[in-house]
C-alpha cells in the first residue's frame, strides 16, 4: 500500500515536470521565433533609413551647389581683397615734409630725470633723428637720400612701469600738438624695426578707431640686441567698416609707448625705432555714383558748388 502511494506521487511528480519543461521549451522558441522576425524587421526598417538618408543628403548636396551659384554675385565682392604692404612711417625727414613722414617727439612718465649741468638742465627722454639703418632693410643707403632712424635716450630715477610715449605732432601757432597718422584701407597687421640694447622693456601701439576708441596692441618685449623686425596683428574686434556709404572707417596711429620693468635698470638707455608698415586690404567696391561717397571729393564737390539763393 505505502509503495503504491509513493509510485503514484512520484508520477504526479515527474508529469508535473515534463509539463513544466514542456512550458518552458515552447516559450523558449516562441520568443525565438519572435526576435528572429523582429531582428528581421530591425534590419529592414534601418536599410529603408539609410537609403533615405542617403536621397535626402544628395537633394541637399545639389540644393546647396544652386544656392552657391545663384549667391556667387553677392558674395563675390565681398571677399576680393587687394593686399599691400604700406610705409606709413621712414623717420628720414625731421621736418615731415616728405611724403611717409612726420615730425615725432617723445615725453616720459613722473619720474624721468632731470640732469643738472653747466649748460643748463637736461630733461629727459631726449628724442633725436640719427643717421643709421637696418642692414637687414637696406643692405646699402640708396643714392642722395640719407636714412634715419628715430633715436630715444631715456633716464628715470626710479625702476618701476616707467614710460616713454612717442607722438606724431605738427606745429600749431608755435606749439606741438598731436598729429595721429591716419592708416590706409583695412588694417590686419603693423610692423616696425626697433633697435633693442636688451634691456626688459615692451613696446605698444595705441590705435583710435572711427567711435575715438583706443585699442592698445602689443609689440611685445625688446628684450634683445640690435635691429629686429616687430609685428602686432590687429584684431577683427576693432571696427574698419559700417554699412552704409562711405563704408570704410580708417583707423589712426596715435602715439607707441615703451614701458621700463620693475627689476630692470632705468637710469641709463637708448632705443631705435624706424619704418612702420602696415598691412592692409586696400579693395572697395565700386558702383554707379561712388565718387559721392568719397569725403575729400564730396567735400571739393559742395565747396565749388554754386548755391542760388543761399545766403
């Protein structure tokens, strides 16, 4: 009798499972079949994707040609550039006569020396026109024509961010008045030749845009011996054009100034500087009517018109 029981336990228990392996088994390649159909449709709907990406980028791409050349009459002249190289500054005329030049003086800070001698006192900085060149810039003086360069001797009797400021002036009823040298075109960058006696100094350029804004850009150190090439880059932060006619705004050379370090010797030393050359971007569109635009003719234009009935 036990042994019956205990047979018929143990066939309940083994359908019970085959019925369980038999569930399990037929879920298993159920959801077999349906990811393989599923992974199917995946595949299907990512190549149709793709083909339509592929169309959609090809319109774009041929879009985009026609628009580029229906444009081209636009934006042509907005990228024609004429680059030159200009001297805006020889240093070979002492009285700014000649063209390219101007008269310079220079002026120091709070606490440029003051020498007492027999002839009198001494102010400094001193400013002279030396006769000398950069070999680099002219292997040899052209014939009949003296070159000179702008010669600073400085003396202060304190070290510290001392300065020397270097302006363009013109004479004014007997007096030197600031004279700032208007650039030509669109500015990208300024060099100078700067004769260094390797004293820690930096040198910068002050510019006034159209608004009277001053931008200051950096020349960087003249820590070194002898002539070198410096170069400032100006940045495309400072306006040189508005759009309306005369679209061009010049930008105006105000005054270089070179300043001393604190842990660097200040009571004795002499600085060069010769030809200051822009880079610069000379082309402007022209158009029916564009002598009207230019100041100097418009100018000309009204003052030789005649005006009946104004008083």
């Amino acid at each position: 009798m036990v042994q019956r029981r205990a047979l018929s336990a143990l066939a309940v228990e083994v359908h019970d499972r085959g019925a369980r392996m038999k569930r399990v088994l037929s879920n298993f390649f159920t959801e077999n079949y349906l990811t393989k159909k599923i992974d199917a449709h995946i595949i299907q709907l990512d190549e149709r994707w793709q083909k339509e990406s592929r169309m959609k980028r090809g319109i774009s791409l041929c879009i985009g040609i026609l628009l580029l050349v229906g444009a081209g009459g636009v934006y042509a002249d907005e990228v024609t550039e004429n680059i030159q190289a200009i001297v805006i500054e020889t240093f070979d005329d002492p009285t700014g006569q000649e063209a390219n030049s101007h008269i310079w003086i220079a002026r120091g800070s709070k606490y440029a020396s003051v020498i007492e001698t027999d002839q009198g006192s001494v102010a400094y900085p001193q400013w002279a026109y030396v006769e000398s060149y950069p070999e680099a810039l002219f292997r040899r003086p052209p014939e009949g024509k003296t070159l000179r360069v702008f010669g600073i001797h400085g003396k202060f009797d304190l070290k510290g961010y001392n300065y020397v400021e270097l302006f363009p002036v013109r004479e004014e009823n007997g007096e030197y008045v600031p004279d700032p040298i208007v650039l030509p075109g669109r500015v990208k960058e300024m060099d100078l030749w700067v004769w260094g006696s390797n004293h820690n100094y930096t040198l910068e350029a002050h510019i006034q845009d159209y608004m009277g804004r001053i931008h200051v850009l950096d020349f960087g150190s003249i820590k070194f011996k002898g002539w070198k090439n410096l170069r400032v880059k100006f940045p495309g932060a400072i306006q040189q054009a508005v759009q309306y006619v005369p679209s061009l705004k010049q930008l105006s050379l105000v005054k270089l100034v070179l300043w001393t370090t604190p842990e660097e010797k200040v009571d004795d030393f002499y600085v060069y500087i010769d030809q200051i050359k822009v880079l610069t971007d000379l082309f402007e569109t022209g158009f029916d009517g564009d002598v009207l635009a230019n100041p100097e003719q418009v100018q000309d234009l009204w003052a030789n018109a005649p005006a009946p009935g104004r008083e």
